[in-house]
C-alpha cells in the first residue's frame, strides 16, 4: 500500500507538479528573485512580428535586465544609439542578457544588426526612459540635415552611376580616373603642392565635394597631373580619422552596411539584389569624387527616401555617424584601414 | 543461423527474474518516462520555438528515436513498450492502481472493439498520416507537443471505453512498426512448454490473478509464435502460476521465417516502413531543397501534392513494383502457391532491409545533431537556464566522416540478411533449393536496387 501511495504522490508530481513548478518559477519566482527587474525581449524576424514587445518603457535610475531571445534565426542584438551595447549573436533558443541603468530620460533603440530577413531593417524596438521629476528631453533636430536643407541639397539625389546628378541638383560630369587615387600616396605629395587654405578646413571638406577641392587643388598648383592631385585630395579627405575611429566604424559598418553595400564598399553585399535600388559603391572613386560628406551623414542617418536605405539616425550618436562616414571616404580612397 | 537455439535469460540471469515479477516492474520505469514525456510537452507547448533548443524536439526526435530504432527494437524488440508512458495514464485508470493489483474487473465501459480493426490498419494509416506531417512534427516543438498529447489522450480514452490496451494493440502508430520490426530482434517472451499451458485450466495469463493482471495486449503466452503483439509487460511472467514463462535470446530474425501468421496488414507496414525511409532520407537528408519546402508546407498546393504523391509511393508504386517482381519471381521459379499468398511471405523479406534502412537513416541525422541534446537537458524549454552547466555546449557533429561508412555498412548487412530471408522464405513455398534460388533472384534483386537508391542517397 506505501508503494502505490508513494507511485500516485510521484504520479501527481510528474502531471501537476512540473507543470507549475516550470511554468510558476519561470513567470513568477525567478522574476521575484532577480535583484533588477527583468525585461524578456523575444526576436524573431519581422515579417513574423520582429521584438516582442516591440517598445517598452523604464524608469530612470532603476537597474533592468533586459534578456533576448531568438526563436527563428540567428539575430545580432544591439542598443543605441550612445550605449556601446552589443550582445553579439543570438542563436535560435538562446538568450542573451545585459543589466543597465539609465541615469536620464531618453529614447533608445534595441536593433538586430545581422541580415536576418528580406525585411531586417525593420528589426528594431523601442525604449524609453522616463525621468518623473524630469520631461522627456524634445528630440532635437539634427543641425547638420537641417544646414542641408535651408542650403537646398537633395539629399535623396540619384546615388547610383546612371543618372548621376551631384546633392546639390545640378549635372554632374562624373570624373575618370586613370589611376584609382590613393590617400597613401597622396600623404607624400602633400608636403610639395601649395594646399588651398579651404581644403585645410575640416568643415569646408564635410559640404564640399573631393570634385571640388580637385579644381581648387588644380588651379593652384597649375603644373601637377590631375592624377597626383586626386592622390593629395584623397588624402585631405582621409586624413581626420584616427585608425581608432576607422576600426570601430569598421564594425558598426560591416555589422550595419555590407550586407547591401559589400564588405569593401563594391556594392555588392549579399542583400544587395534585394533593394529596390542599387547599393550605393563607396570602393568607386569616380562616385565618391562627388559625394559630400555631410549629405553622407544625412543619407545614413536619415535613410534614403525611395531606397532600401534605413535610417541609423536612431542607432548611431551623431559621433557614430561622423566615423562612418570618414570609414567610407577611407574605403573609397585608399586609406589604410583601421580593421 | 536461424536455428531453434535458445538461450533462457531468466535461468541464465538468475537475479532478473525476481526484478522482472516485482510489480514495481515496470510502472517505476513508466513514471520515469512519463516525466520526460510530460517535459518534452512542456517544452513543446511554452518553450522556445527554435527545435534545436527545445528538449521536446530534441530528446523525443533525436535521443529517443536514437535509442528506438539503434538499439531497443533491433536488440530488444518491444522493450520501448514495456515502459512507454503513453498509455501508462489510461492503465492505471483502469486498474485504479498504478503498482498494486487490484481485485475485480478493470474500469472501463466495455465497448468491443470492431472485429474489422483487429489488424495493423489503423497502425498502418496512422504512420502515414503522421508521416506526411513529419518535416513539420519533427522540426516544430508544439506540433511535436501536441502530436504527443494527443497519443496521450486517445490512449486515455480507448482505455476507458475497451478493456486492456486496445490503445497499443490496434491505434498506436509507434507500436505498430515497433512491433513489426521486433520479428528481426534477438530476444522474444515465450512459454516454455506450450502443453502446460494447453492443459492449464485457469489460464491466469489470460484471466489474471492476484499477482497480476491478465494480459494487457490480449495475447495467450501459451500460443505465442512471434514477438509483434506481445507488448513485454511481463504480467504473465507474474501471474503463470506454472513458472512456464521464459525470456529467451535467439537468433536474429528467428519470427521472420513463423509462416502460418503472415498477413496482407503486416506486409504492407513492411512496404510503407521502408517507402517511408526512402522518401525521409531524400526529403529530409537528400539535395532537393524544393522537395524539403514543399514538405514543410510552403503553400497548401505544394503540401498537398507531397502528401498525395507520398501516399502513392508507399500504398501503390513501393507495393505494385513488388507485386510484379514477386509475379515475375513466381513465374521464374515455376512456383504453383497464389500470388497473393507469395506477395505477402515475400514481403517479410523486406523487414530486415527496411530496418536497416531505418538505422541507416537515423545515423545520419543523430550522429550529426546528438550533440544538441547536453544544452537542451540545462535548458530545456530554451529560456536561458542553466540546470547542469551544459548549456552552451555547442553543435558539434559526431564523427561525420564516419556516418557513411556506417550506413553503407548497415545497409549493406540489411540487405544481405534480406536477401537471406528471402531465400527461406521462398524454400518455405518450394519444392526444393533451387526453386527457391531462383525465386530469389528477382526478389534479391528488388531489394538490391532499393538498396542502391539509399546507398546514392547516403554515400553519392
């Protein structure tokens, strides 16, 4: 009679016990026992309902531990902008957790940053940290889009090498180059050409095309091959980012970008069949000789309206964009990486 | 090979027998199984969707199909019945016991089961029809989960409407094929003087007594000639007041060559066990990713005509084909038994192959996918525990320079012990050797090309 007593109290166990000890523990006890409040952020990919929850909120000041989880494909889960977080990749049935606090109210996206559908752009969620005692700080406008637009640039111009017109709208004749111009030899000859005293200004080479400091670089150094003088113009468009910067924009690029615009900038990212534009092709010199680096930060941080270019401008710090941007001139113009 | 050799295992292992008639045995065991039934549903219901981390996908379809059909049914036949948990619940619900013998008739309304059911069938169709689910039952964990809560609970409610377990005997779709393939195994429950148990009056292996209940799988030990609807719950071991019982080790294959009980239900699970491995083994495993999408039910249309095209494998193509090589193998040998009648003693041949094959097949994916099993038993639903600090062990595939070799190996074995079998059993409908090498030849070599078409499959 014990042994069947004890068989029924093992039975009973197996099929109510388990259940509400497994289920119990994971909705209820493990929650009660965390020191931080956890947050369990399920990802899947968009087409199949992207971050559950998709935005969330928490207080400033209060420690939260937020655990992703994939459950279709490997994700690469990270938060901005300004965070530095990175949780790598999230394979299908792990979970991943960091344990944050904010000290002030502000918006945050948490975003996959590996290919993980035709739609994985959309992959991103929302946090918000609210401050009581504090309003939400009102989301400023970005000065340097803003300067763009009382200048009059179209941003969204046609990027790709058909149809070729310059940010500003006016045709643009798109430069030939014999030799690919080379930021590392342009550094030699640098020293023996007379540089305009605008090329030296950091600010006047972020609204001005290489194109342009090419014909001020020419006109005053009449005797130099144009060749030579793409070379020192490169270089002056190179120079500004340290190998520091170059290498962790390298990340956030080959994370972010390549898988539309290649790895090295050809354009030909695995995805990039997939747009409805062509990727833009920041390894040509010819298109980046009439690029402007600030409508480059603008296009990155805005997207481009009529492409697949999403826009970063929720994931990245403004100081995040700026080392991008230097990253592509650096892919474009034979600077040594910083990989 | 075949001989009449016998090895008594319970005179030979005198400690077993004593184990084996505890009523402990096998309910103990059962319990443990239910809890790892009732995990994987768990699992499968509120885990994670990713199969490779969810326990449900990967204990039930990996580990356990592993341990199925490598080893328990090839060595042991239907130990995995002995201690299935899936028609434990309706048992014990009929005895009111989960240990004890209770007195009186067991709990249940009755009903007679259908005269016309009381064959492989149901078993038969079932297979198939999960069969044409199986790349989503096998990948999905709440497929899989509720797959296996409904075993659980059609079990619980044949239990309740028939007496013993009509569940198991004539529905399960598991112990359909296990029973099949347990003729090939070398260990079989028997009497050991078939006179004592015609001349015993009472019959308690059949009516039960206080030690035990009557037997579950409506079987009388006494004339029991093949291992395929003994269930080895052992109850008779228990309650045979005679001691005549005896748990024998024997040759390989030893039931394949019982002719009085061959029949058309039983041939044709042989067909659509071994159609059936064919088909997952280049669906599942093979090249043909658009076959893979479609099994997957990429669109309704798509599902339909695998499912559709499936079903006419195993049920008429697998059969027709080797209706004409048993017509041609007849005509050949000269042979004057009916076709019929040959079509289905020849299809026994095809249990060792389709065994084989089935062997063969799961090499191929538990070698390669066995390594998922430590990270899911510390986190089995997939919700980043922990429990036994196994949880990030990563996929490492098992010696995959090694799994065609295996299986070339075991196929190749299969197919010799087939072509084997095929021999004997045609000497069974001959006059002499060589009516029945001849018959062979055409047999053999059907089952030569199956062979062949597994072996392109597996080893290019």
């Amino acid at each position: 009679m014990r042994r069947e007593r004890l068989a029924r109290i093992i039975l009973l166990l197996i099929l109510i016990g388990i259940p509400i000890a497994i289920l119990g523990f994971q909705r209820w006890l493990r929650p009660a026992l965390s020191p931080t409040r956890v947050i369990d952020i399920v990802a899947a990919a968009p087409e199949a309902g992207g971050f559950q929850p998709g935005a969330f909120k928490v207080e400033a000041g209060e420690t939260v531990t937020l655990r992703f989880s994939s459950v279709d494909v490997t994700h690469g889960i990270a938060l901005g902008p300004g965070l530095g977080i990175d949780l790598g990749y999230v394979d299908p049935g792990h979970v991943k957790e960091v344990t944050l606090t904010f000290d002030r109210a502000g918006t945050y996206t948490f975003y996959c940053n590996i290919w993980c559908s035709p739609n994985h752009w959309r992959m991103r969620g929302i946090l918000e940290v609210n401050d009581p005692s504090r309003i939400l700080p009102t989301p400023q406008r970005d000065p340097v889009i803003e300067a763009l637009n009382v200048e009059g640039v179209n941003i969204d111009a046609d990027h790709t090498t058909s149809g070729m017109s310059s940010p500003d709208g006016t045709p643009v004749q798109q430069l030939m180059f014999a030799v690919r111009p080379s930021a590392l030899r342009g550094a030699t000859l640098s020293g023996s050409v007379n540089i305009p005293s605008d090329l030296n200004v950091p600010l006047w080479r972020r609204s001005h095309t290489p194109a342009q400091g090419l014909a001020l670089l020419i006109s005053a150094n009449p005797t130099i091959s144009k060749a030579e003088a793409a070379d020192v113009v490169a270089y002056l468009w190179t120079k500004d980012a340290s190998p520091a910067t170059l290498a962790s924009a390298a990340l956030l690029y080959d994370k972010n970008c390549a898988a539309c615009h290649g790895q090295t900038g050809d354009g030909k990212g695995l995805m990039a069949g997939l747009t409805i534009k062509p990727p833009a092709v920041f390894s040509d010199p010819a298109h980046m000789f009439i690029m402007r680096s600030d409508v480059l930060y603008a296009k990155i941080r805005r997207g481009g309206m009529g492409t697949d270019m999403p826009n970063f401008g929720t994931l990245f710090t403004p100081e995040e964009t700026w080392a991008l941007v230097n990253y592509l001139w650096a892919l474009a113009l034979d600077r040594q990486l910083g990989k | 090979m075949l001989g009449q050799q016998r090895i008594d295992l319970l005179q030979r292992v005198p400690r077993l027998k004593p184990m084996l008639k505890s009523r402990l045995f096998p309910p103990a065991l059962m319990l443990v199984t239910l809890f790892v039934f009732m995990l994987a549903i768990l699992s499968g219901l509120f885990g994670t969707p990713a199969g490779s981390r969810n326990f449900g996908i990967i204990f039930v379809w990996i580990v356990w199909w592993a341990l199925l059909i490598i080893l328990l049914v090839p060595f042991f036949g239907r130990a995995w019945c002995t201690i299935c948990p899936i028609p434990a619940p309706g048992e014990w619900l009929q005895r009111r016991a989960i240990v004890n013998r209770t007195s009186g008739r067991l709990r249940t309304l009755r009903w007679r089961w259908p005269r016309r059911l009381k064959n492989l069938w149901l078993q038969n169709f079932g297979f198939l029809g999960v069969a044409i689910f199986s790349a989503l039952i096998l990948t999905r964990p709440n497929i899989s989960a509720w797959l296996l809560l409904t075993l659980m609970i059609m079990g619980v409610a044949l239990s309740l409407l028939y007496e013993n377990r009509v569940f198991c005997r004539y529905v399960c779709p598991v112990g359909g094929f296990i029973g099949l393939y347990s003729l090939v195994a070398p260990v079989e429950l028997r009497v050991s003087d078939p006179q004592i148990c015609a001349s015993h009056k009472t019959k308690d292996c059949i009516t039960g007594n206080e030690q035990g209940y009557g037997c579950p799988w409506m079987v009388f030990p006494g004339k029991l000639a093949r291992n395929n609807y003994c269930g080895l719950c052992l109850e008779c071991l228990k309650t045979c007041p005679k001691n005549n019982i005896v748990i024998n080790l024997r040759p390989f294959g030893s039931d394949l060559l019982v002719a009085k009980e061959r029949r058309l239900d039983e041939a044709y699970k042989a067909f659509i066990m071994l159609g059936c491995a064919l088909l997952y083994a280049g669906v599942l495993l093979g090249p043909w990713g658009w076959i893979k999408q479609w099994a997957n039910m990429d669109t309704l249309p798509h599902w339909a005509l695998y499912a559709a095209g499936f079903l006419v494998i195993n049920l008429v193509v697998l059969p027709g084909l080797f209706w004409v090589t048993t017509a041609f193998a007849r005509r050949l040998a000269g042979q004057s038994i009916s076709l019929r009648h040959l079509f289905v003693d020849y299809a026994y041949a095809l249990i060792p192959l389709g065994l084989a094959a089935w062997i063969a097949f799961s090499f191929g994916f538990v070698l390669v996918n066995g390594s998922y099993a430590p990270g899911v038993l510390s986190d089995p639903l997939g919700w980043g525990w922990n429990l036994f600090g196994t949880a990030n062990v990563p996929w490492t595939p098992l010696w995959p320079t090694l799994i065609p070799f295996l299986q070339v190996g075991v196929l190749i074995a299969g197919l010799l012990f087939a072509i084997h079998i095929a021999y004997r059993i045609a000497r069974q409908n001959s006059s002499g050797h060589r009516q029945a090498y001849l018959a062979m030849l055409p047999l053999g070599g059907f089952m030569a090309a199956i062979t062949f078409m597994f072996l392109r499959l597996y080893a290019g």
